[in-house]
C-alpha cells in the first residue's frame, strides 16, 4: 500500500473516531444535541465545508478501490509471437527456484522471492545453511544453477540472483529437531 493510502486510512480512521465518540456523548447526554446542531448550523454556507467534504468524499472512493480492486498475478514475457503473448507467472518461477534449492543439501531452509526489474527477472534468496558449508561456493553454484535453469526451462531472462545467508545452523542441532 502507498504511503499516501496508508495516510488516508490513517485520516479516516480518526474521523470515525470521532464522530463515533460525538455519537457515544450524544447517547449518554455527555454531548447536548441542540450545541452539536448549533455548530453544524455554523458550518451552513462555507466554501471551506464544501472542499473539507470534496476531500473526504475523494478519500472514501480511494479507501473502496483498495479494498475492492483485484490481485494482480505479476508475470513476465516470455515470447511476443505473430500468434500471442506467452507469459509466465512469478510464481511459477519462484516454485521453480525453490525446487532447485531443495536439491542442494548444504541448505536447511530457504525463502526466495521474485521481482521483476529491467533487465529481467531478479532473484531475492534467504537461507539457512549448516555451519560446516563452505559459502561462497555454495552461493555461486546455486547462482549459476538458478540462472541457467530458469533461462532454459521458461524463457526468462535473469538479471540477478541475489542470496543472503540468514542462519548457521549446527548438523546436530537439525537432527535433534
């Protein structure tokens, strides 16, 4: 969610605050009706009313198109052919990254997600090896593996295959487990 939708959100949220509170006093007699309609009758007629009522009105449009708009499934191109597009999802390629890792055994658990940039698909890896690994080859095998097989098997171009080690974990201590 963008910052300016969380911001109308948060602005929104206080209004009903309030006025669900004026609600409450006016219900147990903290909040005389005849000062609130007082007030309100001070309002009649004013410019600032009106665009103060604009703005909270364009508010509530943009809080239900977040609430009512569809997830978009992220793809990337594969091929624009005479006869069609072909497209694959993000998450196809992320089961397919993550069904690579599994085959390493060095890597005790992994988190990955795909973005996609300008010069292809970008690869975000996290994982949790045993202590006992040596990492930097590990990482550049894997690098190379994910770039080459995600290339082959869908077609898309990989910029980067970014992996952070999140975790050292003893051999003895996954056993136990």
């Amino acid at each position: 969610m963008k910052l300016l939708d969380k911001f109308f959100m948060l602005l929104f949220t206080v209004i009903l605050i309030l006025l669900s509170s004026v609600m409450i006093g006016l219900a147990v007699d903290l909040v005389s009706f005849q000062h609130l309609f007082e007030f309100i009758r001070g309002l009649e007629g004013r410019v600032e009313v009106g665009v103060i009522g604009l703005i909270f009105f364009l508010m509530s449009v943009r809080i239900l198109q977040l609430l009512f708009r569809r997830k978009k499934s992220k793809s990337a191109v594969v091929d624009n052919a005479k006869t069609g597009t072909i497209m694959i999802s993000l998450e196809a390629i992320n089961s397919l990254v993550r069904k690579l890792v599994e085959q390493e055994d060095k890597v005790v658990e992994s988190n990955s997600k795909i973005k996609i940039k300008d010069k292809g698909v970008h690869i975000y890896l996290k994982l949790v090896v045993y202590t006992e690994t040596n990492i930097p080859n590990l990482t550049q095998k894997l690098q190379e593996i994910i770039k080459e097989q995600v290339t082959q098997s869908t077609g898309v171009k990989v910029g980067q295959v970014e992996i952070l080690i999140r975790e050292l974990q003893s051999e003895e201590a996954t056993r136990l487990d």
